[in-house]
C-alpha cells in the first residue's frame, strides 16, 4: 500500500499568544499560550489529517522540550516515528499584536545532531515503496550537511519513490543534483537558488523551465504568498491566483498549500489540479490563528472559488 511519508529534521513547539500592543522595555502581558507540535513536515501531516487522511511523519526530537513535542503529536493522534537526538527540541513563537494586527514570529535555532543520529532517516527512507510520496519539508538543523538531501534523492529515486521538497539554499541545490519530483520554493529562495536576488515573474517561469529540462524536477510550484503560486510543469505554465480573504495568521499556510497538493497527486491528480487544490488549502490555513492550519470546510469553499477563477496559459517551448 503505497504511503505518504514526511520528514522534519528540525521541529520546533510553536508556541503562540497575544499582546495589545507591542512595546518596547515594558513587561507585556501575554494572553494564555496555545502549544502546537511544527516544523515543515509535521505541520503537513497535520494538515493531511485535517484533509480527512493520514500520513507518516517522521521527526527527530530530543531532550525535556522533545518529551513535550512528542506529547504534543500524541494529542494530535498522528502516525509517527520519532527519531530521538540529544538536544533539546527548538520553540518558536508567534505573537500577534492585537493593538495594530501586525504577526510577529520568532524562530529558535535547532540543536545540533550528529551522524549517528540523523542517519536512521535515511534507513527508514531506504525502506520506502515504489510510488511513496516523501515529503520533506523545512531546515535542516546544525550538523546535517546539506549534502545529505543529495544522498536521499538518490535512494528515493532507486525506490522509484517520489521526493517532494520545501527546502532552501544549499540543501535545495543537493537535492536537485540528482532530481525530485516536485519543488516548491518561494521567490526569494528561487532566486538564491538561480542567483538572482530580484527574481521576476518571467524569471521564475524562465527558470522553471531551465530546472524542469534538465531533469531536476518534474514541477515546480513557486509561492507568491497572499498573491497564489505559479506552477510550470513540461506541458503547461500558469499563475494561480488566490481567493482574497482576510489573514488572521500565515504561518503554516505554505505547509497547508504543499499538504493539499501531496495529497491530490497521491490520490491520482494531475498537476495543474492539485495545486489549485493546495492554494484553496494555503489560504484556508491564514483564517485560523497560531499554526491551526487549515480547515476541510474552508478549502472546500475556496477551492470552488479557484476553479471559478481559473485560467491556463499553456507552455510554449
């Protein structure tokens, strides 16, 4: 039976409160936190199961603060393997300034792990199935070298598995030697990726193209943010634009977007309609605070509002 696996090497408890109002050098009262397990690849599992479906995700965790994050994937009853290290598990947190609505988010470093325990990944990845969505999703944490997501390409890809990936920078690059079947950068990861610091929409489908060509990625999907995405595949590119609502928080919205568009190839789509799937779901997740993500009643609403607003400009090359 095939699966949808994830992997998050640098998790983090997202830890999120309210203030009225920012300021400076004063002692400001929070309201009561609200604690939720994240990271890339676990807040796409999260995501999957507010979808109505499941997946496996992976994460390595350790320390006092890796015992809360564990508990806190218990509640959330998600199937999981967790990879124990060391150090303690990172926490980020996410204030919203009620006085001006403005989100401020703050984001630990990881603790740094060794070979020896962020090599188990690459076992459970080397046991993958044929047609296995691996999703992985997020920074990897101080002592995996970027060179790593070069050795899982290649593993993934003798599996005859699928490799979805939400990274940056050097790791990005790694991957992409080898190839994967889906990237999903944002602008400003791309064009560090091509070296283009003020990437534009030409650009990005230029670029798109250049990657998918060479064989490093059957598609790209490019977020825009509150904008929608552009997706090139080899047969179609097009912008997506996304429903226009009002954000109460973004933060999973990118995960959100990557978990609907997993779940619709897995389940069979095409490209083109598993993204529309994925903005209704990235949008779905900015209506709710914290990192809540999103919710089936709300994608299934916007997601008929991206079908209304469809339009397709077929490739050319």
């Amino acid at each position: 039976m095939n699966r949808i696996i994830t992997f998050t090497f640098n998790p983090a408890i997202d830890k999120s409160t309210t203030i009225d109002h920012l300021v400076p050098e004063k002692k400001l009262a929070c309201s009561p936190p609200v604690f939720e397990p994240g990271g890339g690849g676990i807040n796409v599992s999260r995501a999957i199961r507010n979808l109505g479906d499941h997946s496996t995700a992976v994460y390595l965790s350790g320390g006092y603060s890796g015992r809360f994050f564990s508990s806190l994937i218990e509640k959330e009853r998600l199937d999981a393997i967790n990879v124990t290290i060391s150090g303690a598990t990172r926490e980020n947190l996410v204030v919203m300034d009620v006085a001006t609505g403005q989100q401020y988010r703050f984001g630990m470093p990881g603790p740094t792990v060794s070979e020896k325990e962020w090599q188990p990944c690459l076992e459970i990845i080397n046991k993958c199935a044929a047609d296995d969505y691996l999703v992985i999703s997020g920074s990897l944490p101080p002592g995996m070298p970027p060179e790593v997501m070069g050795e899982i390409s290649t593993i993934v890809k003798k599996r005859k598995a699928k490799l979805v990936v939400d990274i940056a920078g050097d790791a990005l690059a790694c991957a992409l030697k080898t190839g994967v079947y889906l990237m999903k950068p944002n602008l400003s990861e791309l064009g560090s990726l091509i070296g283009n610091a003020h990437i534009t929409e030409p650009d990005v489908y230029q670029a798109a193209r250049q990657i998918i060509t060479r064989g490093q990625s059957t598609a790209v999907v490019v977020s825009l943010g509150g904008a929608g995405c552009i997706m090139v595949t080899k047969d179609e590119q097009v912008m997506i634009p996304a429903p226009l609502v009002k954000a109460i928080s973004t933060v999973g919205a990118g995960d959100s977007m990557l978990a609907g568009i997993v779940l619709k190839l897995f389940k069979g789509a095409g490209f083109l309609s598993a993204v529309r799937y994925g903005i209704a779901c990235g949008t779905a997740a900015t209506l709710h605070p914290g990192t809540a993500l999103c919710h089936i009643d709300d994608v299934e609403r916007l997601f008929q509002q991206v079908l209304n607003n469809a339009s397709v400009t077929m490739a050319t090359w």
